[in-house]
C-alpha cells in the first residue's frame, strides 16, 4: 500500500518534469545563496572574535579588581606569574600569557599621538594566539629596543619599518620617562584598540622602563573553551579581576547578536520563497488532477492516504531541492572558506568595524540541518490549502463533470 | 443482496429548481445478476446506480447490501464500503496516467492489502481474460478507448467485488469494441458469479443483459427479466 503511495507521488512529481526541476533550481540556488550568506556573516563574526581573542583578552581575562576603571601602574596583578603556573595546570587551560600596558604619549620627530605600550613575551604570545600572523609589514622581532606598532597608529604617526619613536609615560614613581624604540614591524589585529594605539615591546624591557616588578603584570590572558573554567577561575581568584571573552567585549556580543538577525531575516525571505515556489507547484499540480483524486476516491481510496501522497510528493521536490542546494551551497562555502570573498574596495569602512578586507566563510553543520527542517515544514505547510480542495471533493461531481 | 425501500433522492432540496431524481425506488438485486437501469436521458439510472455504489445518500428511504443498512453511513465508512464490496466502470476510463496496465489494474488489490505475489497473479488473469496482458507495461494514453475500457473493467474485477457498477461503459467505444467490451463483462458475470449493474440507454447493453429496470422520472416504470 505504503509502496504504491510512493510510488505515484515520485512519478506525479515529475509529471510536469519542467515545473518541478524549475522549483527545484529556485530551491537550490535561494538555498545556497542562503547557505553563503550565512556563512560568511558568521564568518566576519568568527574572525573578528578569533583575532580579539588572540591578539588580546583570549577567552578570560584576569585582572587586578581596580584596574579596568584606573588603568594605573598601581594596580597590577601581584604575583602573576605564579598565578599563570597555577593557571597552566588547571583542567581547560590552553595557553596563558602575561601582558604590562601603559598609556603615554608615542612620538616621531614631527608628530605625536596617545598611544598603549604593551609589554609582551613574543615566543609566549607566539603559543597563545599565533602573533606573527597578525604581521602586515617587517619582522617579528622585539631585540634592542624594538617596536611593533599597530598599522593605524603607525598611519597616524606616518611611520614604517626601521623608524625611530619616542614612547613617554609615568613610571611606578610617578616619574615622567621615555623611551626611544625602532620600529621593525606593523602588525594588523583587527582589534580596533590595539590597531589604533598599541605598540608592542619586550615585557622584561617594559618592566624596567616603568620600574614594575617583574613579577607583576596587568593582565593574565587565558585560551581554554572549556566552560567549567571561567567558574574555576573565578572562585580560585576572588580577590581578582576574572572576565570572560564576552564581557570584556559586549560590542563584539551585539555584533553576534546582530548577525544572528540578518541570519534570521536572509532564512525567513529564503524560506517564504521556497515555500511560495512548492505551493504554486503543489497548487496547480493538485487542481490538474482533481478529477484523479476524485476517481481513487470513488473506488475506495481513503482521503488519508491521499493526503499522504500529496505529503510526499510535496517532500520530494523538497528534498530535490534541498539536496541541489545544499550541494551547491556547500561547495559554495568550502570556495569562501579557502579563498574568502574580496572586499579590499571598502577595507577602511570594514576596518573601522574590525573586519579585515578579505572575509571568509565559515561552514556549520547547523546551517544544513537548520535549512533541512525548515524545507521540510515549508514542504508540509505549502499543501495545507491545495489538501482542503481534495477533502471537500465530491466524487460524485468529478464523476458527473467528466460526461 | 441489495435491496432498495422507498428510496428518495432530490437535488437543490428546498431551492426553487428542486429535482425529484428518484422517487419512491423499491428494488431487489440477487447475487450474479447482469442488469441495466434503463431510460431516456435525466430519468435517474446514473443517481440510482451512484446511490447503490454508495458514491451518493439518499433522502429517505433504506439501502441495503448484504442486508446492511449502508443509506446512513458516514463517508469514511462508505469509501470502505466502495473499497470492499464494489467495482466502478465508468465512462471515461479514469485510469490513473502516471502508472501503467499493471498497476493500474491491481491499484484496488493494493489498496485492499493483498500481497504482491497475489496481485501480479490476479492481473494477469484478468488481463489475459480481457486480452490486455500483452500490454501490462504500456501507460494508458498508449492505449486506445477500448483497450483502456477493458483496462477499467480489469481495475474492476481483479479484486473480486461482489457488485460492478457500470456507467455508460460504451459511450465513448465504437460498435465494435463495444461488443467486445459487452462480450467479456457477460463472461466475467459467468465465470466470477459477479452481480453487474449497467447504467445506459445503449441498445448493445440491452441486448446483453437479463434483466431491465426501465426508470421514467426517476421512479422504476417497468422491470422485465430477458
């Protein structure tokens, strides 16, 4: 029974084999459009979270409790770094850094701009969030006073690699200082803060200028996902400062929460499009053959099993539709996961954002099963109307209008 | 096996074009009968053959089938009904397009749940008594209007109703096919012991058949066994 049920819905799918595969290529190409669109969205979102979480808080941030309200040198984490070897050995943590900031004022020989001196372990900072891939211009190297400055601080300063600055600050007792250091990179973060105002020295050689114990630091970065570690943290380390990736960053939380809507919105006009697309097929579709639905009732099929054929033809072009789509989509998303999509002709506007010029896609399993579930129901609901006409259908009047 | 008490039928009840289609219908129908509804065009055969087939109710009155009262069943009951008992001919073929002779004889037999071992065996009986086996693969609109009636009358039969209604089988069949046709639902009624119900005014069908019910207005004015 089961079998001739599905047997006439594959073959009245293709009854009018032009209308079907034309709503099977609407399907397919919305949905991988759709696929895309998603991707590279979280994509912009992913890559800016990576690169904020890299080049800066990591996943948690610990801190001294005063310093994120008065970034003074007083404040700093005492202790840090066998704070940092506790850490290291703990269930979760991937990697653990220790970082010096001090603001001052960072000059050239004509022009001076705010900027944060970052105090870092390059071979550490290496392990915990690849810093060398943040290179845009240079080499990677702190010996002999050297400076790594942020791309759009050097673009103020109008500096480049193998230029000499001058980094003033207050000491740890109170002493106004400065330093000469030779710029032998740039870098680019995306983190819009560090590419403004940062520049990276040694910590050891950060430590000296400002007079801090080496032992001390302001920052204590941590890379772990795991969940349990941040509650960890933060009874182990009451007395400090434990943030997470997310509170340290709420604008990057609104920009995932605004993604999620264009996400939403692109499914929903996707959606209502593959469902407007199966209607007018099932539609018209059903009312050609009315007369043959009012037979097989005359002669004794059930409206059930009809409206089961109805179902399953509906969910055929679905999952025709779905399968192209999802083929298409994903090699789609695995081009713009390699090769990513160029947008170098709005690089400043997508810097001012902490987007790089070059967005790569990211590919889900939930963007196939999410869009699997969701053709599935467009399938279901678009023969709701098309059905009601068979179940009103008097087989007598079939019968009597084909005379 | 049928019997049919005072049966009432009208169309457009209460409405100023009310039609009386069937009026006080008393009629008893035995097992392996080979009978026509008789009559001038409008007289009520069609309705009164749509009424037994459980295709329609009636105003008033009772239907009985195997001493059933089946006048007051629910749709449900009477697709099931339909399903069991009865066979339907009618006069456009109505074969579903998209499956060919085989299945298309055997759709009844699936629905009623026989196995496929069965139903392969029960087509090729019927088609070859109809002389259709040699075109069990062909879809309908590869056959021609007799070939496809005889097609009909296999869905018909193959799953072993006890009634056949047939309405205008030959309408749209010429003379010759016609008697084929005839020829063949006279020797299904012999060789099956089904009771077949015609619905015509084609004097071919006259010919064949045992017994006349003639209908004038819709009420039964003459009912004469050959």
């Amino acid at each position: 029974m089961y079998k001739l049920i599905l047997k006439l819905a594959w073959k009245n799918s293709f009854l009018r084999r032009s209308r079907t595969l034309l709503v099977i290529i609407m399907i397919a190409v919305s949905m991988s459009m759709m696929l895309a669109i998603e991707g590279i969205y979280d994509g912009m979102v992913e890559n800016m979270v990576d690169k904020n979480k890299r080049s800066d808080s990591g996943d948690i941030s610990i801190f001294a409790k005063e310093y994120r309200i008065n970034k003074d040198l007083a404040y700093m984490i005492k202790n840090a770094d066998e704070i940092k070897a506790q850490i290291e050995n703990m269930q979760g943590a991937q990697a653990v850094v220790l970082r010096v900031k001090a603001e001052g004022l960072l000059s050239t020989a004509r022009k001076s701009s705010f900027a944060s001196v970052v105090g870092i372990d390059l071979q550490a900072e290496e392990r915990f969030g690849k810093f060398s891939e943040f290179l845009k211009e240079g080499s990677i190297d702190l010996q002999k006073q050297g400076a790594i400055v942020g791309i759009e601080l050097a673009k103020t300063l109008k500096v480049g690699v193998g230029s000499k600055v001058v980094f003033s600050t207050q000491d740890i007792r109170g002493e106004i200082n400065s330093i000469a250091l030779y710029v032998r990179a740039i870098v680019q973060t995306t983190n819009i803060s560090l590419d403004n105002s940062a520049i990276f020295i040694d910590i050891n050689q950060l430590h000296k200028f400002l007079g801090t114990d080496s032992k001390n630091a302001m920052q204590i970065a941590i890379r772990g996902e795991d969940k349990e570690l941040y509650g960890k943290l933060k009874i182990a380390f009451a007395n400090l400062d434990v943030k997470s990736f997310l509170e340290l960053q709420p604008m990057i939380k609104q920009m995932q929460d605004l993604m999620i809507i264009f996400n939403s919105v692109t499914f929903l006009i996707v959606m209502g499009v593959v469902f407007i697309g199966i209607f007018g097929v099932m539609y018209v579709s059903i009312l050609d053959r009315v007369r043959e639905f009012g037979i097989m009732i005359s002669v004794g099929m059930h409206y059930k099993y009809i409206r089961l054929q109805i179902f399953l033809e509906s969910i055929v072009i679905g999952v025709l539709g779905y399968l192209s789509g999802a083929v298409l989509g994903a090699v789609l998303l695995t081009y713009l996961e390699h090769y990513g999509i160029d947008l170098s002709a709005f690089s400043d506007a997508l810097a001012t954002w902490g987007y790089e010029a070059v967005i790569y896609a990211t590919i889900k399993v939930s963007y196939f099963t999410t869009t699997l579930g969701a053709i599935m129901a467009a399938s279901i609901f678009s023969v709701i109307i098309p059905l009601r006409k068979i179940k009103k259908l008097n087989p007598i009047e079939v019968i009597k209008a084909e005379k | 096996m049928i019997k049919l008490q005072n049966v009432n039928k009208y169309f457009f009840k209460g409405e100023p074009r009310e039609v009386h289609a069937l009026r006080d219908i008393n009629l008893s129908i035995e097992a392996g009968e080979f009978t026509l509804f008789g009559g001038s065009s409008g007289c009520g055969k069609t309705t009164l053959l749509n009424i037994i087939g459980a295709l329609d109710s009636c105003d008033s009155g009772k239907i009985y089938l195997q001493d059933k009262e089946i006048g007051s069943l629910d749709e449900e009951s009477r697709t099931t009904l339909r399903l069991n008992e009865l066979g339907f001919v009618f006069q456009a073929y109505n074969l579903i397009p998209v499956l060919n002779v085989e299945e298309n004889i055997g759709f009844v037999m699936r629905l009623r749940g026989f196995s496929d071992k069965e139903i392969k065996q029960r087509v090729l009986e019927v088609a070859t008594l109809l002389e259709i086996d040699n075109k069990l693969k062909s879809l309908p609109n590869a056959l021609s209007g007799g070939q496809q009636q005889r097609v009909a009358v296999a869905r018909a039969v193959a799953a072993k109703p006890k009634i056949i209604l047939a309405d205008e089988p030959t309408a749209n069949l010429d003379s010759n096919n016609s008697k084929i046709l005839m020829n063949m639902m006279r020797e299904l009624n012999e060789k099956e012991g089904v009771s077949i119900l015609f619905a015509s005014h084609d004097e071919l069908i006259m010919e064949s058949v045992r017994r006349i019910v003639t209908l004038n207005d819709g009420a039964i004015v003459d009912d004469n066994e050959m």
